[in-house]
C-alpha cells in the first residue's frame, strides 16, 4: 500500500507545481501584451513617467486615430482609386507565400518520405542547410537578382525568396513517414497514381501539420522587416514598415501611446487566428515525431 501511495502523491504535487510553473511562465508572457493595450488607450500627449506606465487619467481612442491617420494602414478612395495600403501589400504578400509554399513544400516532402533514390539523404541534408544560413548572409545576391528581374518595389519581389522553406519541407516529411505503409501500399495496389496518393493518403493525417506550418509562415512573414525595407521603396511596403514612423516622432523619443497602438493593429490579426488554430497548432507539434 505505501509503495502504491508515494508516487502517486508524488505525482499529484509534481502536476501541482508543473501548473504553478505554467501559470508563472504565461503570465510572464502575457504582461508586455497587457501593458501594450493599455497603454494604447493613453491621449497620444502623455509621456510615460517613472511612476506613470499604465494608466493615465483617461482612456481614449485617440492615439489609434492618429495612428491611423499618420500611415496608411487601412486602404481609403481617393478620386475614384483604391489607395495602396500596409494590410494590404501585406495580405498579398503572406498569402502568395503561404500559397506557393503549400504547393512546393508537399511534393518537396512526399520525394523524401515516399521514393527512394541515389543520393536522397545528403541532398535531404542540402536543403536542410537553409535553416543553418543566416538571412542576412543572402540579401545582396537576393537583392540583385530582384533588380534584374526588374521586381523592385512589388510584392512578388518580397515573397520570392520564400517560396521554399526547408523547416516546412522538414516538418511535413515526418508528418508523412507517420503515415501507416499499409495504407501505402493499399493505395498502390488499387492503381493510384503518386497525386493520388499524396492527395488521398499522405495530407489529409498531416492536416495538423500544414496548419502549424501555415500559422508559422503567416506570423514569420507577417512580422518581416529587414527584406521588404531592401526591396521596396513606398508603393508595396508591408505594416511593419508603418512602426518606423512612430518610434522617433518628437526629438525627446518616442510616442509610446502612438507605438503600441500602432503595434496593437497590427498584431491583432495574427493574435486572433492563432486563438482559432491554436489546437491544431498545438496537437502538430506535440504528435509529429522525429524519426
């Protein structure tokens, strides 16, 4: 009976104090989100003094306003035309990422998982190597080839150097060789043809996984400063090239109500799909296992 009955409480008081630890760690995380919308609500005049980082003696609108009205995150008509806009270059942008990545990304994977041949892992390895690779290392070849393509300042230029990803072609390949081979091999033997496999047999296990991968690449490319502030120049600049007008707005510093406003729409998007996915997301990376 006493053997029974130490571990088990030993257990309990270790889920105890693993929750406590959880709870400490997301409150850690969450406190910068929590400080930025209060703050935003703040008049856009207020300095944040020593005392004085949260609240102040009204909260308003006003600093999304003047947020909006400084940069051009939302489209507007002007004589008859669609203006360009920050969440729309952006919207582009992301979405013919994500879009040639789904294509690109499964069939990359179902080489590696389903086919053998000569030399299949040190090429494996090659396109591996991209994780390894700083982004910085590749900007100035990536920015000549845009000149010359004569791409400068468009969203394709931006989404090109994306359209493969070595982390997305890795974490689908062992979404794919946790596919049962019985279920392989039933689907050769009713004649299907290697799309008709991919299409019917390796995605729709690895729905999961695309998912992850999907609210990955949207955050990753979402967020993107240094490679839109290279190849474009206004017309199809992403939002957060709209943060760089308020971090120096007076010569005493920053605006902060103006920032985290600022900040606050543009995050929000990313902050609500997650909330929708987060399972999907969450279950992907806990059962994709490494083989």
């Amino acid at each position: 009976m006493t053997s029974n009955f130490i571990p088990q409480k030993s257990r309990h008081w270790g889920t105890i104090g693993a929750n406590i630890a959880t709870g400490l760690i997301c409150l850690l995380w969450v406190i910068p989100i929590v400080w930025a919308i209060v703050v935003s609500f703040r008049p856009p005049q207020d300095s944040l003094g020593h005392n004085d980082v949260w609240f102040s003696d009204r909260l308003t609108l006003e600093s999304y306003q003047t947020a909006i009205d400084l940069a051009p995150f939302f489209p507007t008509i002007e004589d008859g035309k669609i203006s360009d806009s920050y969440y729309a270059n952006t919207i582009q942008y992301v979405v013919l990422t994500l879009a040639v990545q789904l294509m690109t990304m499964p069939l990359a994977a179902f080489a590696f998982a389903h086919y053998e041949f000569f030399g299949k892992r040190v090429l494996f390895y090659l396109v591996l190597t991209q994780l390894m690779i700083p982004t910085v290392i590749l900007l100035v070849p990536n920015f000549r080839t845009i000149r010359v393509l004569g791409l400068y300042d468009t969203t394709l230029a931006i989404a090109m150097p994306y359209f493969g990803s070595a982390f997305g072609t890795f974490l689908l390949r062992q979404a794919f060789l946790e596919v049962p081979r019985d279920m392989v091999d039933s689907g050769l033997m009713d004649g299907c043809r290697w799309y008709h496999l991919l299409r019917y047999v390796y995605l729709p296990p690895s729905r999961a996984t695309l998912v992850a991968f999907g609210l990955v690449s949207v955050s990753f490319h979402w967020n993107s400063l240094l490679w839109p502030l290279v190849v474009t120049s206004d017309k199809s600049r992403p939002l957060t090239m709209g943060l760089l007008r308020f971090t120096q707005l007076t010569d005493i510093g920053a605006r902060w109500s103006l920032v985290t406003a600022a900040t606050i729409i543009i995050i929000f998007p990313l902050m609500l799909i997650f909330l929708i996915f987060q399972k999907q997301f969450i279950r992907s990376f806990m059962h994709s296992g490494l083989k």
